[in-house]
C-alpha cells in the first residue's frame, strides 16, 4: 500500500546580495524574516517561512526598492 504525502507549499526567500543596498524596508515587513546584523549585512534569518507570513514577505518583496528580493515557490 502506498502512502501519499500531501503537498505542502513552501515559498523560498531569495535575496540578490549585489542588489540589495541595505535600505531595510523588509526587515520592517517582515523581522521574523530579515535581519541587518551587527556586522552591517542582510540576513535571511528563515529562508523557508511558515505560509502565515506569506503576506509579510510578500510585502517585503513589494517593497524593495532595488528588486533584490524574490520567493520561489
């Protein structure tokens, strides 16, 4: 008997370091995502966020001014 494994859809966080100029409007969209470290850096904290903050992230790639983020789905 097979088992059948339902689909889960996960959306992957992708952002184009060279792009991004640190202007840190997705950290305010989205902090359980994106972090400007110590050491002056984007950092993707959850490349895999769970679908509850789908809209914030969606907000965050809106908002970027340099397009430097995505999400794969």
């Amino acid at each position: 008997m097979e088992t059948k494994v339902a689909r889960v859809d996960i959306m992957k966080v992708v952002v184009d370091m060279n792009l991004c100029d640190l202007h840190g409007l997705c950290v305010e969209a989205a902090p359980e995502v994106f972090e400007i470290g110590d050491d002056g850096e984007l950092h993707v904290l959850n490349e895999t966020p769970d679908p509850g903050l789908r809209a914030k992230v969606d907000k965050a790639v809106r908002e970027c001014p340099t397009g430097a983020i995505s999400i794969e789905e």
